[in-house]
C-alpha cells in the first residue's frame, strides 16, 4: 500500500507543472547516448509521448553525428573536423542528408508512432523550415571554407506550428536550405535553439551525455537552476568549461529571445525528460532569465 500511496504522490507532484505547461511547446534536443542504448531510446520516446497525451507541443530536433562517420567510413570518404564542425564538401553532405534524412529522423518517427504518438518526420528544406547561408569560419585569422555547413538565417516556423498544435509530433532532421536550393549541414544544438526561439517555446531541452553545469570546478555537485547572470559569471570563473560553453549561450540566447526556460540533462537516464519537467528536484541543470516561479511551492 505504502508504495502505491508514493505513486499517487508522484503524480500529485507532477500536477502544477501539468497546468502550467498545457497547450504549451516544448523543443526537445535528441542526441548523445540517448540515441545509442535501445532502452533509453525506448524511454526517450515514452516521455515524448506521454507529453503530447496530457496536452504539451513537443518538437523533436536530432542529431546523427557519429551514424554519419560510420557510414561516411563505410563509403572510404574521409572525415576532417575544425574546431568541431564538420568540414563537408558534396560527398559528404550527400551522406549527411541520407543519414540525417533518410535514416535516422525515420527511425525516430517510427518508434514514437510504436509508442501511440502521431510523428511527422521533417527537414530544412520541408516547407523552406530552415534557411540557411554558407558559414565562415576564421582559425588562426585566415578564413577557412567548411564547405556545406550552414548558419541559420531564418526559421519558416509556421508549418512546425501547426503540425504540433494539432495532433502530431514533428521531428526535425538538422538540414537547411540554401539560397539556390542547396543543402546545407547544421549544429542539431543550434537548430533546436533557434527553432524555440521562433515559436517562443516554453521549454528548450538539450538531451548530453553530462549530467548538468557543476557548482565548482572541484566539485560533482549539480547546479538544478541558473539564472543568465549567474551563467556569464560561472563561464568567468572557468567553472563552465569546454564543450559546455557553446550549450550554456546558446540556452542564453534562446532566454533572451522569448524561451521560457531552458533545460541541459542527461540523456543517458532513463525518463529523463519527465523527471526534470515533472520533479520539483529534477535531474539536471535549468536555465532561466530570471528565477521566476511556476507556482508559489516550486523548490528552484
């Protein structure tokens, strides 16, 4: 009996944030090992699921970075990285947009329809969702050509719109359009932030393979809640370090541009994205413009 009154006080727990983000759009980042393991896979898409059921908007964004390389070394077309980004010439963009498009982004709409969900597979060039100039990159002061690698220039949101208001799920594959047409490779980070910006999303939630921003350098300890002042002043510090610089600006950027809050977890916890929207502790690290309560008990 004493664990079925704790399942009733769970979902008791659950019931302000149930309100507070009905009829709301929440833009989720799939990547990392949460795309690996079958059984956060399976979890993953239980969670997005269940979202839609009690009345959010979610939208999907993906990554494929490493089902690119593999298959990239399976067709013997090298690989070169600078400074993090993909340097893709035709060969490799036509892969990246076989993979990204073809493969994984219709693996995904498959398991969330197994799971009841109505998913919608998508791409930048979809509608013209995403378009996109050539990015420049300068290392060392001289320009160096990336090739089809994309900075994002406007979002065409209206289709998400009104595919994740009514009764489906879109899952977005990180391709843009060019001006002529031409397909361009971009930062899966990157378009699921501008995309919440665009439809001023309530949520924006990047899935890692990191728990969260640490309290200090020595420290293991998680920081559940941030506000962009504290970030910026942890960021000096050289607490938030590395990898995790470009996802915290880009959680500040979609702040400052209308996101509600925004939200780095980690992905290779089952039910993640449940047990940080719906737990008043939550499992991660969210980020906020200010810290302003959804209701007058949350613990933040």
């Amino acid at each position: 009996m004493k664990n079925i009154i704790k399942k009733a006080e769970i979902l008791v727990e659950a019931l302000p944030y149930i309100q507070k983000l009905y009829g709301t759009t929440v833009v989720i980042k799939y990547g990392g090992n949460a795309m690996i393991s079958e059984q956060l896979k399976n979890s993953v898409m239980e969670d997005i699921t269940l979202l839609k059921y009690i009345g959010m908007n979610p939208i999907v964004v993906h990554g494929g970075g490493p089902a690119i390389s593999a298959t990239l070394e399976k067709m013997q077309i090298p690989t070169q990285f600078v400074h993090g980004l993909r340097r893709t010439d035709a060969a490799t963009m036509e892969v990246a947009q076989m993979v990204l498009v073809g493969k994984t982004n219709k693996e995904i709409v498959s398991m969330l329809n197994q799971k009841g969900a109505k998913a919608v597979g998508i791409c930048g060039l979809d509608g013209k969702l995403i378009e996109c100039e050539k990015m420049t990159k300068h290392v060392n002061g001289e320009e160096c050509d990336l090739g089809y690698v994309g900075n994002i220039t406007k979002i065409n949101y209206r289709l998400l719109s009104l595919m994740a208001k009514d009764e489906y799920i879109p899952v977005v594959a990180p391709i843009g359009v060019g001006s002529e047409g031409e397909s361009y490779n971009i930062n899966a980070d990157t378009v699921a932030g501008e995309i919440a910006s665009a439809l001023k999303a309530e949520k924006l939630m990047l899935l890692t393979d990191v728990e969260g921003v640490k309290m200090s350098k020595e420290s293991e300890t998680i920081l559940p809640a941030l506000t962009v002042e504290e970030v910026h002043r942890l960021i000096k510090e050289g607490v938030i370090q590395g990898g995790m610089i470009p996802k915290v600006l880009g959680c500040v950027k979609a702040l400052e541009e209308g996101v509600g809050r925004t939200h780095i977890i980690d992905g290779r916890i089952p039910h993640c994205i449940l047990l940080e929207i719906f737990t008043n502790q939550g499992i991660g690290t969210m980020i906020m413009k200010d810290k302003v309560l959804y209701y007058h008990n949350e613990k933040i």
